[in-house]
C-alpha cells in the first residue's frame, strides 16, 4: 500500500514539472515571434559591404521590411542622394554605414550631419570603418568622424573597426570586405544596432570607439589629510597555565556516559526502523 501511494505521488509530481516546463517553453517560444512583429521599415543606405551584409541583415530582423540600397565603391556623398531618393515617411530607421570609400573624414563628418538632417529625427545607424591606410584620410581619423557624429546626434555605432579585427576569418585578403563569415557577423551587428533603435536608441548596438588621441588631464595632488589617531587596541586577556589545564583535565574528566548513551540510543532507533520505499519497486 506504502509503495502504491509513493507511486502515485511520483507520478503526480513528474506530471506536474513536465506540464510546467513545456508552458515555460512555449511562452519562452512564443515571446520573440511578438517582438520580431514590432517595428516599422528600416532604410540602409551602403557600399558593398551591405552588398554582403544586406541578407544576414534581413535574416536577423524577421518580421521587419527592411530595404537595403547598396552599391559598390558608393561614398557617402553619394550615399546622401540616395538617401533623399529613398527615404520614405514611415522609415523608423535609418542605416547609413559609409565611408570607407571616402577620403576626407571632414567631408564624412558632414555629410553624416547632412543624413541626419535628411533623417528629420529619426533613429540612425553608423559604423566605424576598417581599410588599409593607402590614400587620403586614415583609417583612426575617418572613426574620430564617425565618432564625434554618434556622440553629437545621439546615433546608434556597430563598431565594426572592433569587431572585424579582434575576430579570425572575418576580413578578405584586401582588409577592406568581408569573408562569408564575416558578412554574416556584420549583419547580425547591424540588426542588433537597429534593435537598439526600435527600442528606444540606448538598449542596444555597439558603443562608439574610444578615442585613442584622447588623454586624461592630471588632477592636482589633493591635500592629505590628517588621520585619527587610531584606538591602542588592548592586549588579549592570558589565561594563567595552571587555569587552563585544570579547565582541560576538567573536561577530560567527564563521564562518558552520555555519548555512550547517545551512540546506544542511535543504534537502536536505526534497528527499529523501516526501510523508505524505493520509487518504481514493486
């Protein structure tokens, strides 16, 4: 009868956690399917680099229009009239990763401002940029540009320069596009900026790069300060010899009695007792 009833309540308990973990699960599945349904289109504005990048960015934001525009060796003064060409009223985001293709990084930073001002306050989109230092601008002055645009207009930065070359296997043999595998991290990074837009323009994306140019002023030395003089801590009381032996031999002495009486007292209950079932014994 004991085993029967144990039983039971087994099987009651197994019912009840695999009810509970597959009503987890399906909520668990069912919450991004509600999320990939929020958000309105998405415009990006690229070079060939978005060429690549243009459907692992779509694979990554299902649910989500997203219009890719991108062409090869695009600049981004080229960049801007397509932008007014293509920008629609209910575009929410604006993606517009360019300038590597440039060779000025003044004239990037303007014309970011000039998308921005195209965008009329929508979310944007940019990226740090990755190229050999070969001609016009380098590489750390065109990502200055794009990063004093971010900090000014409060726009989301994938800050692909990171991300391209502290990862194996993302850049070709140029250092300039991408591998398969790299296209496909560029996509998903882009998603993950368009994200942080749609929700709200600081919950996600990459951060801007740091600037390497930028150094810390020296504080000047404050004053020192005059510390409390600290409490003299007491030395710990000393028990005299002869007290603490007679307090060992003290208790060296006790009867043992008791702990026999406990051991004896243990046995005995475990004798008597019975045997908890075992789940699943006849």
């Amino acid at each position: 009868m004991t085993n029967t009833t144990t039983k039971k309540a087994a099987n009651s308990i197994v019912g009840k956690l695999t009810a509970g973990i597959l009503a987890i699960a399906a909520v668990l599945s069912a919450a991004p399917a509600e999320a990939q349904d929020t958000g309105g289109p998405v415009l990006v504005v690229g070079d060939s680099l978005e060429v690549g990048s243009g459907p692992y960015l779509r694979q990554a934001l299902p649910g989500i229009e997203v219009m890719v525009d991108a062409e090869r060796s695009r600049t981004s003064s080229a960049g801007l009239r397509v932008l007014a060409e293509e920008l629609r009223d209910d575009h929410e985001v604006v993606v517009f990763p360019l300038g590597t293709n440039d060779l000025s990084a003044s004239t990037l930073e303007s014309n970011l401002a000039a998308a921005q001002e195209l965008a009329r306050g929508r979310c944007m989109v940019v990226a740090t940029i990755v190229r050999p230092n070969e001609r016009g601008s380098s590489t750390a002055e065109l990502n200055r540009a794009v990063e004093t645009f971010a900090s000014r207009a409060g726009a989301q930065v994938m800050d692909w320069h990171s991300a391209a070359l502290s990862t194996p296997g993302v850049l070709g043999r140029d250092r300039i596009h991408a591998t398969s595998q790299g296209y496909a991290l560029r996509g998903s990074l882009l998603a993950e900026a368009v994200q942080g837009c749609l929700l709200g323009g600081d919950l996600g994306g990459l951060p801007a790069p740091e600037n390497p140019d930028v150094r810390i002023p020296e504080r000047a030395p404050e004053p020192r300060r005059r510390e409390a003089p600290r409490p003299r801590r007491r030395p710990p009381a000393r028990v005299p010899v002869p007290a603490a032996l007679r307090s060992l031999l003290a208790l060296a002495g006790r009867p043992l009695s008791l702990v026999a009486g406990a051991g004896g007292a243990a046995r005995t209950a475990a004798m008597k007792a019975e045997p908890e079932p075992v789940l699943g014994a006849p």
